[in-house]
C-alpha cells in the first residue's frame, strides 16, 4: 500500500511543512493509521512530534491563516501538553512525544518528554502502536516498531510490551482491548488476555464515567454481545456489572430447567443491534429480564416462574443507572419503561389481539410503540421452529391491528378527558389515592369502549363513580356537587 495516497487531505502535507520549518519530526499515530489499513473512515487524526506538540499547532494554525486567509479556531490544552483545530472536516490534535509512569493507586501517568520509540512503547496496542512520518522527505514513510501491521492482518490484539504491566499501569487498556475486539472482530491474543483476567480488580481504579464510555461503545458494535461475553471470561462482568453475571447459569429441578438468562440476553441484544443504531434501545434489551434472579420461583404445577419480572426490572433500572453513573434523565425513563412494558405486546397477541388490548398498549406505550414492538419481537428466541412461528404471526396481526385502530383514533398520544385538578375542584377533596383510581377507572372504561372518549362521557361517568364511594368523597371532606 502506498501510504501517500491515503494521506492527501491538505492538513498532512500542511503539518510537515510546519514540523519541517521548525526542525521537527512529526507523525500521524494511532487510530488513524490503524484505520487507513482497516480501510475505516476516521475523522480524528492524532500528530506526534518530538518536541513540543502545542508550539507545532499553533505554527500549523499560522501556516493555515495564510493559506485559507482565516485564522483557524486553536484549543490549547496546557496542563495536558495537547492542542487541537479543525481544518474542514478534520479535528487535527498535537501532543509532544512523551514517556509515562505510573503510581499504583492511580491511571494518571507521570508524563516526561520522550523520543517517538519512547512514545510507541506506552501505546495500549501493537495495532495502535504505528505512525506515518508526514515530513517531506520521508512523506509516507510507516514505523511499525512491534509488528502491529502483522496484527491487523491476523485479526490480534496484542501489547506492545509486557500485558501485565500494560494493565497495571492504566486498567481502562482493559476495557479498551475487549472494546477493540468487539468493534473489530478481533482475537485478544491468550497472553494478552490471561494478563486481563489477572489484573482484573485493578478495573476498581476507574471512574464509572471512563468504564461507561467503553460499555458504550461496545453496546454501539454491529454485535454486542461478543463484548459482554469477554467481559464475563475477563472476569471483570462482575466487578462493573453484577445485575448481568446473576443472570448466567441454568438451575435443574426435578429434571426441568430453564434458559440460561444471560445468553438469552445477549442474543436479544444482537438481534435489537441488527435492526438498530439506537443505544438506548439496545440497553432497554440488556436489561429487559435483569429482575428475574430476584423473582425466580419454583411452581409444582407451571415449573420454573419468573412472575412479575418486567415491573420488578423496571424498578430496579434507576438503581442501575444512579450506581453506573449513566444518566439520570429521559434515556434511562425510556428504558425503565421498556423494561416494564416488554411482556405487554406478547400478551395482548396471547389473548387475541382485541381492540381495547391494542388500545391500552398504545396508550401506555406512547411514542416508543414501534421501539417496544422491536424488543418484543427480538425477545423471541426460541430453538422451536413452530413457536417462533407462531409468535411472529402473533405479533403481525398485533401491528396489523395497531395500525387499524391507530388510523381511526391515534391512541398513542392519548390523554384522560379529566384531569386530578377537575376531580378534586368537583368534589372538594385534596391529593390522595381516589384521584388515581378514578382516573384509572375512567382511563379502562374509555378503552374497554363501554364509554366515549369525550369529556362529557368522562365526567358522567366520573359522578356515577362518585356516588358509589360517596362515604369515602364525605371522609375526606369533601361532597358530591348538587
């Protein structure tokens, strides 16, 4: 591969002019050059130069300015020894070559100036660990010090030096080896990977914000579930993610067991990650049976129970979150709540696909129907051909239905005709738990069709509701309007 072909963007010749004015030696590492061999599209390129990287960016920024007529935006990052800019539709970044050490207790290296060896040796991966000199003399030129291009072509993801100090020193390498393996399909090399499973209670070092952006980028791989099983091998599925580990393993009674919930899982994950990008969805299918440890009963006559799991789950996701540090706000409700509607759609199938069914599942599932019904049917991974069958059916007439009744009156974005402040100003009463039942039993009514969906009808109804629990209304104070 002529390596000047794939580095004709203008920023490259630009930087090794700039290097070159100064009398510096300067490379593009890292990702990039990884990518250029994967033949994967990078916008991030990362420039190493002996020296100093911030003094390099900012002659490139001046170089730039007199070439575009513009001074380019230039972040400067003293503290780290970094700076960045954009030139079109690269986000360039210049940091000194450098030597790291490391203090046990901590990931943060001691950082001194170093050669570019010194700088290819504290490099995570062989497959990372390459750089292409963008000087004009050697314009092109590869330096592959520990073989990372041989790597690449078998698939390996290997230390530069010895794995255990690699993983000592800065344990996200971890994370991030499991992450490449994932993302590249790659073989963690056994020497590599024993070094993980040794040093895997140095991962408690971490923040749960650099372990999450890994488990991120994991659950954004076209298959998830190869990283979550390195994880358990690693051993470090149960230091980051206990909820998971309970999943694994099939218990046997009186010669009946049931699915291991865990590879369960994983193939819902992939299948969810096969039909979508979306991140949040591909959790929601994570932890859509995460209860079931908690609620797993044995029933002489049904066998193996896992009653309730899905209200249970969903419960237990703002615990998840708040502990892994994920957010805290409409990301983790839509996943709590497609966590706890995940049986919904099954059942509704099972009882017949009746209207006031399809009704109160678009009710109660608003704007995320078409999200859930994706979950539920990826939820279907049965080894019975006949079943498999059988639900798929199930759930085509369900949205053949859903789309039939949507088109007459779109109860996704259903709203009670009576609302808690009407109800309390009718009657006299304060907050409390009639306001909820009341509402429930006129929200039933509605989609049970033995009442309209109109104000009037609510209201006539609410007041027969009312004189039925007239004695509870006068206990709390209130009274029934005349």
């Amino acid at each position: 591969m002529n390596l000047k072909d794939k580095l004709t963007h203008p920023a490259f010749s630009l930087v090794g002019r700039s290097a070159d004015e100064l009398g510096r030696e300067a490379y593009v590492v890292g990702g990039y050059v990884r990518d250029i061999f994967l033949e994967r599209k990078s916008k991030d390129v990362d420039f190493v130069t002996v020296g100093s990287g911030i003094e390099l960016a900012k002659k490139v920024a001046a170089n730039l300015a007199a070439v575009r007529k513009r001074r380019p935006k230039l972040a400067v990052y003293a503290n780290f020894g970094t700076a960045q800019l954009h030139d079109g539709d690269l986000e360039l970044e210049f940091v000194g070559a450098r030597r790291e050490s490391y203090q046990r207790d901590s990931r943060n290296p001691i950082v001194e100036d170093g050669s570019l060896q010194d700088d290819m040796e504290r490099r995570d991966f062989t497959i990372n660990a390459m750089a292409i000199c963008v000087n004009h003399d050697r314009f092109g030129e590869l330096i592959d010090p520990f073989n990372g291009l041989d790597d690449l072509g078998r698939k390996e993801i290997r230390t530069p030096l010895d794995p255990d100090v690699t993983f000592s020193d800065d344990p996200l390498r971890m994370m991030r080896a499991i992450r490449f393996a994932t993302q590249l399909n790659f073989r963690i090399v056994p020497e590599t990977f024993k070094a993980i499973r040794r040093n895997r209670k140095r991962i408690e070092i971490i923040t749960k914000e650099r372990i999450n952006d890994e488990l991120s980028k994991i659950m954004r791989s076209p298959r998830p579930s190869i990283g979550f099983k390195l994880l358990d091998m690693a051993g470090l599925l149960e230091i980051i993610f206990p909820e998971l580990c309970a999943l694994k393993g099939v218990e046997t009674h009186d010669g009946k067991g049931h699915k291991d919930n865990f590879l369960h899982t994983l193939r819902v994950l992939d299948n969810v990650a096969e039909k979508t990008d979306n991140e949040w969805l591909r959790w929601a299918a994570l932890l859509h049976d995460i209860a079931k440890p908690a609620v797993k009963r044995w029933d002489e006559r049904l066998g193996w129970t896992f009653h309730n799991h899905n209200f249970i789950g969903e419960k237990m996701i703002p615990r998840i979150f708040k502990r892994m540090k994920l957010p805290l706000n409409e990301k983790m409700k839509y996943v709590a709540k497609l966590v706890g509607l995940h049986m919904r759609p099954q059942n509704v199938a099972d009882e017949g696909v009746s209207d006031s069914g399809v009704r109160r599942l678009s009710t109660d599932a608003g704007d995320e129907l078409e999200d859930l019904m994706l979950l539920c049917e990826a939820d279907i991974t049965s080894k019975n051909p006949d079943k498999v069958r059988r639900q798929l059916e199930g759930f085509a007439k369900l949205r053949k239905r859903i789309a039939e009744i949507n088109a007459a009156d779109d109860y996704r974005k259903w709203k009670n005709p009576v609302d808690g402040n009407e109800i309390k100003a009718l009657f006299g009463i304060g907050d409390g738990p009639i306001l909820g039942q009341f509402k429930q039993e006129i929200k039933d009514a509605i989609l049970d069709c033995r009442i309209e969906n109109t104000h009037e009808a609510a209201v006539a109804y609410l007041m027969q509701l009312a004189k039925e629990r007239r004695d509870e209304i006068e206990a709390l104070g209130g009274r029934l309007p005349e």
